[in-house]
C-alpha cells in the first residue's frame, strides 16, 4: 500500500500554489475593472455594504482598499496577505472610517474644483 510519500505533500503544494494564484489572478481582473471606469468630477459614492462583501472575500487581497481609494495601503495588504491576517481583522473595525475619509477627500476636490 502506497501512502503517498513525499509525492502527497508535492500535490498539496501544488493545490495550494494554484488557489493562491488565482485569487491573485481575480483580484487583478477587479483592480483592472475598477481602474478602467470613467472618472469624472462628481464620482459616486462609496457602499458600506460593497466595501464588507470586498472585505470579507477579497479582504486579504486588499480589494476593499483599492475600492476605497487607499492604494498604497492595498498593494501593501495585496503583497503581504492583509499584513499577515491582522489587518484585515482590524479592517472590520476600519473600514467606517475609511469610508468617512474617502468622503470628505472627495468633497475637499469638489470644492477645490468648483473654485479653479
């Protein structure tokens, strides 16, 4: 009876490697779907509902970042697993915030616009 030996542990690694890849692989499609919208001055508002469904499926990736216009932040969580699983967990707390800061950084542009 064959047990697998060391080939059982090259498949895992190899399941795990795919998983991994494309997860990276749908958040890039949705980086590259939500950069590809058309900007204008009035951008609509952002959802809590749609930033917890980013967080909570994509949320190690740091899709709920992007979404939130912290870009930075979501190359940072993107590489490093959403600092390692912490942050993300933090991000349940957060992300209120985060919306709040998005809003007031869109309203500061309005304003700045409506003056130039």
């Amino acid at each position: 009876v064959d047990c697998g030996g060391s080939g059982g542990l090259a498949n895992v690694a190899a399941v795990a490697l795919v998983v991994c890849m494309s997860f990276y692989a749908v958040a890039g499609v949705l980086l590259a779907a939500m950069y590809s919208m058309p900007t204008t001055s009035a951008r609509p508002a952002k959802h809590a509902r749609a930033a917890y469904a980013y967080w909570l499926f994509f949320g190690v990736l740091g899709v709920h970042r992007f979404y939130l216009n912290c870009p930075k932040t979501g190359l940072l969580y993107l590489f490093t697993g959403g600092f390692f699983g912490i942050g993300w967990v933090a991000d349940l707390c957060l992300i209120p915030t985060l919306l709040q800061d998005y809003e007031l950084r869109i309203h500061d542009q309005r304003i700045a616009t409506t003056f130039e």
